[in-house]
C-alpha cells in the first residue's frame, strides 16, 4: 500500500475550499482498492492515531483536514466498476470524480442528476457531504441517487447497505441498536448533521454523515437518459423584488422540465463584470434558468418565458440565451465562474470562508430574503448573495476587511441562521457542518440533538478516531465535557 510521511507531500492534501489553515498530518495512505483501505484503518487503530478522509478537497467546511492523526485519500480508489445503460446505474469507487463520471456516461446517452458543480470533487465526498447541484431543484440532492454503498467501520467490519435495509435490521454489524436520534429535521434540502428519522433506511445515516462513522468504499448510483437538448436564459432586472416575484411565478407553473433557477445579486455581477462586460450596468439582479426542451415544449418554450419575463417588468430582449450548444457552453462557464470567484477573494484576503448555506421553506423565502437585505444594508460589510433560489436556498458571502468587520460578520451570519432556524430551516443545506459551523448546527438540534449524534458516532467510532472534529468538536465527545 502506499503509504507516505514526506511532509512535502502531505502538504499538497492541506487545503480546501474552506482557507481553514493549520492542518497537519504525521503522514498519508493512498489504498489503490478497498482492502488496503480496510488494512490502514486496522494500522492507524492499532496505533492509536486519529485518520481524516479526503476526496477531491473541494469541499467548503474543512471537513477533509486534518489536525494531527494520518490521512487517507481516495485518489486512487477511482475505478468505474461497473456501467449498466440498460438498467441504467453505475458502481463506482469513491475517488470518481464528477468528470470522470460525466465523461464515462456521455458515450452511453446517460447522466448522473444531481450535478453539483464543482466536477473535480469526488462522488465519495458527494455522497458524505449529501451534496447538491443547481439541478437540485428537479432532480433533489446525491441522498436521491444512492441506491448502495460499501462501508469500512472502524471496527474493520465491511457493511454492504442496499437502500430499503431498514436501519437496526438484525444481522446488523453488532447486536446493539443504532441510537436513533429523535429530533425533527427541516423539511428543506438539507445536509446538516446525521439524518435521523425512525425506521429510516440504514443508507441514509451514511449519506451526509461527513465521513465520520465509517470510509464510503464503493457507491452504486441511479442514472438517467441524457437530456437531448436543454435551453438556458440569463434574465437581467432593475430590482431584486422583480427577479424574485419572477422565479415565485415561474414555480408556480410547476413546470416539471425546469432543472434550475439560480439568482445572482448586484454585487455578484459587479464581480463578474471585468469578465462580462455585456452585463447591462443597470442590473440590480439575475436570474439564470434551464430547462430541458421536449417535444411537448418544443414550439412554446421562448413564448412561455417571454410571457413570464414580461409579468415581472423584464424582456427576453435583454436576456442572455443558451439555444445553441456553444452559447450554453459559456452560459455554463459564467455559472461556475461565481463560486470560483469567490473562493478566490476569500484566499487572496487571507479568509476562512464566511457563507450562509441556509434554506427556509417555500412560503417562508420572502420573509428570509428580507431579513438578509435589511441586515446587510444596515452596516458596511461587503457581501455577495447568490444561489439556488429554486430551493429556497441562497448563499450570502460576507468579506470582512479588519477584525471589527469581522466580527461583525461573524455576529450578522449567527443572526440570518437563527432566523432560518425560527423559520423552520436547515442550517446547511449542501454544504455540510465540518469543522466551521458546529454552532450553528447547536441552532438547529440544541445540545439534546448533538448529544443524540454523538451516540450514534460512539456506535461506530467508540474512540473518535474517524473525521474528528467534523459535525460536532471532539471536545463534545467527552462526557465530563458534554452538555
Ligand atoms: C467552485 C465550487 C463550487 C461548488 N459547488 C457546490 C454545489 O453546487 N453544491 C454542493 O453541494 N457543493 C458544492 N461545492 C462544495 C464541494 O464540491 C462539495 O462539498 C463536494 O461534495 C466535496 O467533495 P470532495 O470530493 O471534494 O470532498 P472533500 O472536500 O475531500 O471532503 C468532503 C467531506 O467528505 C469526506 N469524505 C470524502 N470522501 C469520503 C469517503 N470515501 N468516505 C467517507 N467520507 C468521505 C471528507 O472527510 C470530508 O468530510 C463547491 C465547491 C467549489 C470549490
């Protein structure tokens, strides 16, 4: 197996998309198949160290960095398995990249739904951040698409878990019951902490459990024809409440062939102005759409957005539009290049990331919306708004310049999760807790909840030896320390 201490090395698998810095590891495993990885887990154990996982390190909460103890990466734990276009699923290891995958389908006239848009992240690191793209909105987060998964306890045990295995099924890996924990979740898209409901389906405690009871080994996921054509419309307006009262209309259509609608505030086109200069200068929002194009919808689409865009004082006149497959190409890029930008101000202002990855449920978006723009106007920090809007679901990037602003920032995102939280929310919706949002996760699950999830994490992982830190600190995991 290969097994390397040279710190120089380790030093390359040190960073996310978080910018949390400090992480360090005594040395790193790269199992080239899932025995070898059952075989680290048995050695560091033996050893009495601690081991992080890490996939693609693209996630955005440091939940694949280390502090101390060994890492283990799955990049070379990338084969495609197996391909079934009749059946139409795949059985992947957990070092797949999106690409790969995307790459792998495209030939077969297939695709992988959920999408999320960073393609050099792993589908091991989709699958334990539950992750979600923009085409969340029609297709619903990775958790829909999981229909089995190889698992490494830390135990060494293998557990091979189809969906339908109903937790605490007998013949489980040990006698004892899962402690199920009893709280509620938000009935939004959501990624935050163990997903817990009686009788549950064993897979869905694994998906968006952060990595921390157990290393994803292999994935079998659901896949669907490909889209033959889809049309993409970038829609400017003069105010925020008409791209708003836009997206609300075309919802209400309840339109099944619409995979997307993202919303990108005044400040997110003036960043992205340098590189698209054509953005209209007065343009206080945008609203980015896709939907596939059908025979049913062939002749009447652009009428159906015309109309739509014309109830909400816009006009497709001044709209971007992606018909042909090299305007969605560029369509495509200008989407990613949002979040690409932004992480790249974080890095270069020296900057753990300060995002918002709240949703709130349909009816209460309005109110969640002006809550965030009455707080944001009311001090100096910069910001930047942009998302899923589809969902319900915005990320509010804040950019502190001096301590004071920071914790300004720091107050004001503890303010927009409370009232998400008040508003029956999730606290985070794609992105997972990792090792920078434990308190907000206490909003949502008070101590109770976390002390719940603990107890299923002594379940696994009696030691805290996998992931720590990741969901809840390890400090929660002593008793004399708990709440
Ligand atoms: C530009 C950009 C855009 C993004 N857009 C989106 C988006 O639209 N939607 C979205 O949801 N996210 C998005 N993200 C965040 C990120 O891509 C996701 O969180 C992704 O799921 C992380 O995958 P990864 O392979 O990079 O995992 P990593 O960052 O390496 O790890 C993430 C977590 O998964 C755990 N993990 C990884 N592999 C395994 C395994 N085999 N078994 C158990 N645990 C494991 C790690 O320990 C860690 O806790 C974006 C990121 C960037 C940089």
């Amino acid at each position: 197996m290969i097994k390397k201490t040279d710190q120089a090395i380790i030093h390359g698998f040190l960073e996310d998309s978080s910018n949390l810095t400090g992480a360090h590891a005594d040395g790193i495993y790269l199992p080239e198949n899932p025995v070898e990885g059952k075989e680290a887990v048995k050695e560091i154990g033996q050893n009495k160290s601690s081991l992080t996982i890490v996939g693609g390190a693209t996630g955005t909460t440091g939940g694949c960095l280390p502090f101390g103890g060994w890492l283990l990466s799955t990049q070379k734990l990338n084969r495609i398995i197996t391909l079934d276009d009749k059946q139409m699923f795949a059985v992947v290891e957990p070092g797949v990249t999106l690409n790969d995958i995307e790459a792998a389908l495209k030939p077969l006239g297939l695709f992988y739904p959920p999408d999320p848009t960073e393609k050099t992240a792993t589908i091991g690191g989709n699958v334990a951040t539950n992750a979600s793209g923009s085409r969340g909105y029609r297709f619903g987060a990775t958790r829909n698409w999981v229909r089995r998964l190889k698992v490494v306890l830390t135990s060494g045990e293998v557990l091979d878990i189809p969906r339908g295995l109903k937790i605490n099924t007998k013949a489980l890996h040990s006698s004892s019951l899962i402690p199920i924990p009893h709280y509620q979740m938000p009935k939004t898209k959501n990624a935050a902490g163990y997903f817990a409901k009686q009788d549950m389906d064993l897979i869905d405690l694994f998906i968006g459990a952060e990595g921390t009871l157990g290393i994803v080994t292999e994935i079998e996921i659901a896949l669907l024809p490909i889209m033959k054509e889809t049309f993409d419309l970038v829609s400017f307006f003069a105010s925020e409440g008409q791209a708003v009262a836009f997206v609300f209309a075309a919802k209400r259509e309840k339109d099944k062939t619409i995979n997307f609608f993202e919303y990108f505030d005044a400040n997110t086109l003036q960043m992205l102005k340098n590189n698209y200069p054509h953005i209209p200068n007065n343009a206080q929002a945008a609203v980015y759409v896709e939907q596939e194009i059908t025979a049913a919808n062939k002749n009447n689409y652009l009428d159906f957005w015309a109309q739509l865009l014309e109830q909400s004082q816009a006009s497709l006149d001044n709209c971007w539009l992606g018909i042909a497959p090299n305007q969605r190409i560029e369509l495509e890029k200008f989407r990613h290049a949002i979040p690409e930008h932004i992480n790249e101000l974080f890095k270069q202002n020296h900057l753990v990331k300060m995002a918002t990855d709240l949703a709130v449920p349909a009816d209460k978006f309005r109110e969640m919306f002006n809550f965030y723009n009455s707080q944001l106007t009311t001090n100096q920090l910069f910001y930047i708004k942009f998302g899923h809007i589809g969902e319900n679901h915005l990320h509010v990037n804040l950019l502190p310049k001096t301590k004071e602003q920071k914790q300004q920032a720091d107050d004001l995102i503890m303010r927009f999760v409370k009232k998400a939280v008040s508003l029956n929310g999730t606290v985070s919706a794609e992105h997972g807790i990792g090792k920078i949002k434990h308190q907000y996760l206490k909003e949502l699950y008070g101590a109770s909840g976390i002390k719940e999830m603990i107890e299923v994490k002594k379940h696994f992982d009696p030691t805290f030896f996998l992931n720590r830190n990741n969901i809840f600190p390890s400090s929660a995991f002593r008793p004399a320390q708990a709440d």
